[in-house]
C-alpha cells in the first residue's frame, strides 16, 4: 500500500535527507541545481510517497524555469528509498505529479534522465532546448501535457523570473 500526497513542510528533513541518501550530498554540485538556487519549487506538485507504515518511499519536485519566453517545469529529484526501489514508486510519483501539473495549467515539463526508463512515462528527448553546462543534449528530455507545447521552444533553460 502506497500513500501519496503533496509535500508538506513536515516532510522537508525526510526529503532531503532521502534525496542525499539516493544521491550523495554532492548531488546539489549538478548543474541542473544553478536554475534551483535562490527559487522556491512549485510546492503544489512538490509530492511524496509513504508506506502503510508512514515511512517516507520517495518524493519529486518541480522547479519553475523559463526556455526562452515559455515557462516550464523542471523536474527532479525524483528519488525512492533504497529498500523500496524496483515497486513502482518512482512512476507513481511521476504520474500523479504530472497529472496535477496538468490540472495547475503547466504545459509542458522538461528534465535531465535516461530515456529509456522516462519514456514510458511520455518523456522524449527535445531538439533546441540547452541546459547549463555541462549537460549531454541526448539527456535533455520533456513532455508536453498540452498538444504542441514544445512547437517553436527553443534556447537555453533558464531561472523562472
């Protein structure tokens, strides 16, 4: 049994502690954390995922970003406990996070990961969009929760102002 919800400010020690835990405390050195730095996630897609017992599984986040003049959502860290991973966790988190993007009127979500386990969550690489240095392009991936979301996006990922 699996229990999701929004992040809450109760839940913030557990989360990083669970996001050094899956990623070592270097995690925050990534370039994908320059667009992070000094901006609040977007806190109403922000969720994590508990067991029966109450003990956090895992968690995501979303950043609001800027590609040129459309905004967007970068997402990650998505992160499951060690003694929960290969349940399921991370894809629950993946679409009932996306489905409230969707709800919140986000149209599209853009991330840095592996394609072959983001595409079955509708992930596909994007032609034109640049991350900060260094970042391989093939990694640079998103989702258009909106049809065309991604028509005419181009340039490099930047803060959300």
């Amino acid at each position: 049994m699996l229990h999701i919800s929004v992040e809450s400010s109760d839940d913030t020690y557990e989360v990083e502690y669970l996001y050094d835990l899956a990623f070592a405390p270097g995690r925050q050195a990534l370039s994908s954390y320059r667009l992070r730095d000094g901006v609040p996630p977007v806190a109403k897609i922000c969720m994590v995922a508990r067991g029966s017992e109450g003990a956090l599984a895992g968690a995501i986040r979303y950043w609001p970003v800027q590609i040129g003049d459309a905004k967007a959502l970068l997402l990650g860290p998505v992160a499951v406990h060690p003694t929960r991973q290969g349940e399921g966790v991370g894809g629950e988190l993946i679409e009932a996070s996306l489905t409230r993007a969707e709800a919140f009127g986000w149209q599209r979500v853009i991330l840095v990961g592996d394609a072959p386990y983001y595409k079955r969550y509708g992930f596909k690489q994007v032609k034109g969009i640049e991350m900060p240095p260094p970042t391989n392009p093939d990694r640079i991936l998103g989702r258009a929760l909106v049809k065309s979301a991604f028509k005419g996006v181009r340039g490099r990922v930047q803060k959300s102002q």
